[in-house]
C-alpha cells in the first residue's frame, strides 16, 4: 500500500471518530437521521471507523480494539450530560462489537490482502 493511501486511510479513520463524536454529543435535534434504524445507523458508521483503523494500522489490532471500545464507551456516558441524549448499554455493545468487526475486517485485508507494504 503507498505511503499517500496509508496517509489518507489513516486520516479518514480519525475523522471519522471525529464525525461520530460530533453527531453523539449534539442535543437530539440537531442530529442528522438517515431513517434507517437505530441499531444500523451505529453499525454501519461504527464498523466503518472500525474499519478504517483496521486498514490504516493493521499491525496493532488488539490495541485498536481496546481503544476503540473505550472510546464507544465514553461516548456513550458523555451522552448523559447532553440534553435530549441518553446513555444505551445497547448501543454501546452494538457500537464496540461493530467496531472490534471493523477493525479485525480491515486489519486482514492490509495485511492478507493488500500486503500492507507500508510499515506502521
């Protein structure tokens, strides 16, 4: 993988934490819905930063996931102080599993797929 794909992989990654922090901790009304369900909404956005990690530093996995699941559970509690949000152990589980998926997805495909040429 070249340096400048490594570089904006790694660079959307942290974006996108970014992005799901934002959206978290704005008061309901300002939060963007797709009208998709609840439920998917978190995954699909936590497995694609998931993911992301995965991809743009494979090489430390398991630390990414406890980071990763930390930082859902933060997010989560901070939620509580946010007016019209609320702390869900649901989506809690639902957003650090689709992490940890995200990660261990894109951390096979650098390092089996793609080679991953760049070292971290």
């Amino acid at each position: 993988m070249s340096r400048l794909l490594m570089s904006v992989i790694r660079a959307a990654a942290w974006i996108l934490l970014v992005v799901i922090a934002a959206l978290s901790l704005v008061p309901s009304r300002l939060r963007p819905e797709s009208g998709l369900p609840n439920n998917f909404e978190h995954l699909a956005t936590f497995a694609a930063a998931g993911a992301a990690f995965g991809l743009g530093y494979s090489r430390r996995p398991n630390s990414l996931m406890i980071g990763l699941v930390i930082f859902a559970g933060a997010i989560e509690l901070t939620q509580v102080f946010v007016p019209g949000r609320h702390a869900r152990l649901s989506d809690f589980v639902v957003d650090a599993v689709s992490m940890c998926v995200g990660v261990m997805a894109g951390s096979i495909i650098a390092t089996h797929v793609l080679g991953n040429i760049v070292s971290d």
